[in-house]
C-alpha cells in the first residue's frame, strides 16, 4: 500500500509540472502568436482581432468537410449531392438500392426531364442485351466491336494513382467494358488489367511525343500496337477547363510518371491550352486522318461544345474531303465535367452543357448525313441512371463517366484532387494514403457499378416499353416547363431529315457496301 501511495505521489508530482509547463507554453504561444497578429499587415481580421480571428481560416477549413455531413440535405451539394453519391456507393458495394416514402428529387424544376412509361412495359423475358455497335466500320483496318454501353472517361495516371488506375482497369475488364487512359500516357498499370483501352492524345502529346514535345509516329504505332489499345481520342477541350490544359502540381510527378509522360521529374506537368499542331478544322481532319493512317485503328476527337456552328462547318469539309478524314466517334464533354484541377473562372463560366450541346451534336451530324458513320459519346455528370439513360435518349451511343467510377473506388468528394492529399488514396502519390485503396477489392466494386448503371438504365428502358437502352429515344422524354406543364423531348428538339443535298452521298455510300447502321 506504500508503494502504491508513492507512486501515486509522483505520479500527481509529474501531472502537476507537466500541467504547469504546458500552461505556460501556451501562454508564451499566446504571446507570440499576439505580437505576430498585431504586427502583420496582411491580415485585416487577425491585425484587428489578433488571436481571436485566426479561428475564422480554421473554421473557414473544416466547414466544406462538416456541411456535407452535418448541414448539406439530401440535393443540396455540389457537384454531386448526397443523394447521387450514396447510389454510387451503393451501385459498387452491390447492396439495396431502393429508397423508400418517396423521392427528394425535385420533380417540378423548370428545364428538367421525366421519361414516359408506357402502359405495356418490356417484359423480363422480352428484354435484350445491348446490342454490338461497330466503330470505324467504314475507315479502318481494325474498327472497334463492342456491346458496351458505359464506359470508363479519361483519367490520366498522374493524376490518379496507380492503385486507382489498377483498379479501374481490372474492374473494367471484369465488366465488358473500355477504359480511357487520360493526356497522361499509356502505363503498365492500363494493361495489366487486361480491358479495352482508348488511348488520349492531349495537348502536350504525353506518351506519343518527341524530344521537341511534337507527335512522334513512331511511338503512336508502339501504343496502336498493344492489342487491347482499341481506339485513339484526340482531346480538344475538356469539361473542366475548356481552353486550358491539363495540369498536374510537380509534387505529384514521380520518377514513374514523368517516364510515362516524357517530362521532368518534379516538374508542374502543364499542357498547352490547345494542339499547336491543330488549329483549324482542316488541321483536326487532317491529324484524324494521319493517326488513323498510322495506327489502323479507329480515331475520334473530344471537345467541350462552344461555338454552335463549328460542327455545320466540320460536316461540309468532310463532304469536300471524303470519308477518309470523317471522325470515327466524338466525345462531348459537358461544361461541368471535369475531375481535377482547373481555374475556377473556366470551371463556372466557360463551354455548353451537355444537356444543351448534345442534340446539337447529333442534329449536325445527321442533318449532313454522317450519322452512319460517327459514333457519339456522351460525357459529363452522368452518374446515375436517370441521367445517363437521357443522354441515349438525346442520340448518344455510348455514356463515358470519370467521377461515377471515382465513387466506386470510394471517392468522398473531399475537394482535394488538385493536391497530393486525397484521403482516399485515388489522386494521390502520397504513399500512406494510397495503402487505403487495395486495388483487387475495389476493381469489384468498379464492376459492379457499370453493371448496376447499366441495370438502371435498362429498367428505366424496359418501363418506357423498349427492349434495350439503345431503343430510348426522345419521344420517350418529357421536359419540365412549371408545375402543371411540360414538352416532348422530339418536339422540342427534333431530330432532322437528312439534307436533301446529302442524299445522293448516303445512298451512294450505301451501294458501294458500306453497311449502315
């Protein structure tokens, strides 16, 4: 009993002087932090409020991490609301996915869609799969076979992690469906898994680029030569950023990264704000026409729509210039797309919607009569099935997602992914932060979001009474004009004939057997 009293004793000795030296610490921090407050001129705030007014950046911090859980309702957030990421993580966790009491989602927002059920819905027996959609069936040696409908947007590895692009990749392959590789280069890690892969050209040329940073035939045939590299995108413009390049923050340019790419190690890896080597539409159809010619393979381009008239202009010049210089497929990102790091000046005010330049797209293209022959796909937002689904039902081919698969690896939308902090170890390099994301759990969760996308989109194809989403069309869809009233979809937004000038190329197209699809 002794001992324990003495010990007692010197335990509360060494409490108290612990205590007494941690207060007068914080009292001499006090003082400095008071003397520093007073004398900065920086400030405003902490100068007139020393001490005191540094609790307002530390609030001013936390309060984007604490609204999304404590204050933010179900629809409320940006980009993504609650309600869309939790049916991402349920869609890749494969558990429940039905709601109960009724929808949050406002159903009577002017500008919004609804689709039309029919009163005799497809029966699950009279349902089919997708059916196989064929690119650059009319222009190459080895056109693109594929049944898929949804499909994995670019992301570069740089700005994901290998973990992440592991993942996505194995996951892709698991479900049937392609994996875009981003501006940022071919890595072993998109081949490993084994999927379709289409292979992005930016502006910087990443991967396919000489020592003057020029395309570099030679390693454009090395990458066309992997056969799971299926297709060649040449990126214009992206959502995020549109009329400016990608950008990864030296600290995340590894010695791995910088090999992929063909720069520095450490050095900010900032592309150019457009293709020095294109810069009219001649240029695009002509690189087109080159890469094509040089890989064998099916090539397309991407682009943010912002000038209307620009694909008016692109359809006459390939009439003047014939099929050889015609897009395979054009990707059209949505002014709100984007995954990574962009001034916000471009983020919020530049380029058109998807909602928007969509049917625009698919209306050029098939008033001039290249519909055949140029595959649309669809990007921006599209996360969930309902949003998805209206893309197909406005002319899409196929729906590309970035952020959707980011959800199936586990994203939490911490706003962190212009920096080397992700929580979640998917656009981080930071090793600690990486063993977090174990690939061969997650490439499971991958695939069970493309599935279950795509389950939810044939569920709302099968209630509009089609037998497989590609049937959706915009008769089925109805836009929200106010409470009590709303427009088709095809009348307000018409899909055209072709132009009676464009027939005779159609027809002659046609006969020469060239199927049409």
């Amino acid at each position: 009993m002794e001992f324990l009293w003495s010990v007692t004793s010197v335990t509360i000795h060494w409490a108290a002087l612990f205590f007494v030296v941690l207060c007068f610490a914080l009292l001499v921090a006090l003082v400095v932090m008071y003397w520093v407050d007073t004398h900065q001129t920086a400030h405003t705030i902490r100068r007139n409020y020393p001490i005191v007014g540094r609790f307002r950046y530390l609030f001013e911090h936390l309060g984007e991490f604490f609204r999304q859980y404590f204050f933010a309702l179900d629809r409320e957030e940006r980009p993504f609301d609650r309600a869309e990421r939790s049916w991402a993580y349920r869609a890749a966790k494969k558990v429940d996915a039905t709601i109960a009491f009724g929808s949050t989602r406002s159903l009577d927002t002017p500008g919004d869609i609804y689709f039309l059920n029919c009163a005799f819905p497809t029966l699950e027996e009279d349902a089919a799969q997708p059916k196989e959609i064929s690119i650059g069936e009319h222009t190459t040696k080895h056109p693109y076979r594929t049944r898929s409908v949804i499909n994995i947007s670019g992301m570069s590895f740089g700005a994901l992690s290998k973990p992440a692009v592991q993942a996505l990749s194995r996951g892709a392959r698991k479900a049937g469906i392609w994996m875009n590789t981003g501006e940022g280069g071919l890595s072993p890690y998109h081949l490993e898994g084994g999927c379709d892969l289409v292979f992005q050209i930016g502006t910087a040329k990443y991967g396919v680029r000489d020592a003057h940073g020029h395309l570099s035939d030679d390693k454009l045939k090395a990458i066309a030569d992997h056969d799971n590299v299926r297709m060649f995108e040449i990126k214009m413009s992206q959502g995020a950023k549109p009329g400016k390049g990608g950008m990864l923050p030296g600290a995340k340019v590894t010695e791995e990264i910088a090999h992929t790419r063909g720069i520095p190690v450490g050095a900010d890896s900032i592309s150019p704000n457009g293709h020095t080597d294109i810069k009219s539409i001649d240029d695009l159809l002509a690189m087109i026409h080159h890469v094509r010619k040089v890989t064998g393979k099916p090539v397309g381009f991407k682009m943010v729509v912002g000038d209307a008239t620009f694909f008016d202009k692109m359809c006459d010049l390939i009439h003047k210039k014939g099929l050889d210089y015609c897009p395979d497929f054009i990707t059209i990102d949505s002014s709100d797309g984007g995954t990574g790091a962009a001034p916000q000046s471009l983020m919020d005010y530049v380029g058109m919607q998807l909602r928007e330049s969509l049917p625009l797209v698919v209306n050029a293209i098939t008033s001039h009569g290249l519909r055949p022959y140029i595959k649309v796909i669809a990007s921006g937002k599209l996360i969930v099935p309902g949003k998805a689904a209206w893309a197909l039902s406005a002319g899409a081919d196929f729906v590309v997602s970035a952020r959707g698969f980011l959800f199936s690896l586990g994203c939490i939308q911490a706003l962190q992914c212009n920096k080397n902090t992700c929580p979640t170890g998917i656009t981080t390099h930071n090793p600690e932060l990486q063993k977090g994301l174990v690939a061969t759990e997650k490439s499971e969760r991958v695939a069970n979001y493309a599935q279950e996308l795509l389950h939810g989109i044939g569920l709302i194809a099968h209630s509009c009474g089609v037998k497989e989403p590609r049937e959706l069309n915009r008769s089925h869809v109805r836009i929200i004009e106010n409470q009590s009233r709303s427009q088709l979809f095809s009348e307000a937004n018409p899909l055209p004939e072709v132009k009676t000038e464009y027939l005779n190329f159609v027809a002659q197209k046609d006969r020469e057997g060239t199927p049409l699809q």
